[in-house]
C-alpha cells in the first residue's frame, strides 16, 4: 500500500470508529452488554494459545463501550 493509502485508511478506521461510539451512545444495556460478552467471548480461554491480534481487539471493543458512555445521558443541546 502507498502512503496516501495507507493515511486514507487510518481516516476511515477513525470515521467508523466514532460512529460506532455514537451508535453505542444511543444503544440500550443490552447491546453494551453484548459488545461486552463478544469481547470475552474472542478473548483467549484456558488451554488456547492467546494471539496479540485478538487481545488488542477485545481490549478495543471494551475501550469503545467505555468512550460511548461519555456521551450516554447527555441533556440536548
């Protein structure tokens, strides 16, 4: 990948990452709830040889439930 690629990459992965922050935000316990368990679910488990990929991501997913509850509950502008 060139460069300008690569810059154009990053801009979407942090587009979609904030909207996914913005979609939490509004979304009920439940859904937290489940972004929660699928982050334990692809953590590695007792007798699995953990993969770096996989705890990074798990640790994405809970770090982007945490950034959504900034803007949870927020009065109107």
């Amino acid at each position: 990948m060139t460069n300008s690629e690569l810059v154009q990459l990053r801009v979407r992965v942090i587009a979609l990452e904030n909207l996914v922050i913005s979609l939490l935000a509004q979304s009920p316990e439940r859904q937290l709830d489940l972004v929660r368990e699928m982050a334990a679910y692809i953590s590695p488990r007792p007798g699995f040889t953990p993969h770096h990929l996989t705890i990074r991501a798990a640790a994405e997913m809970i770090h982007l439930v945490e950034r959504a509850g900034h803007f949870r509950n927020l009065p109107p502008p």
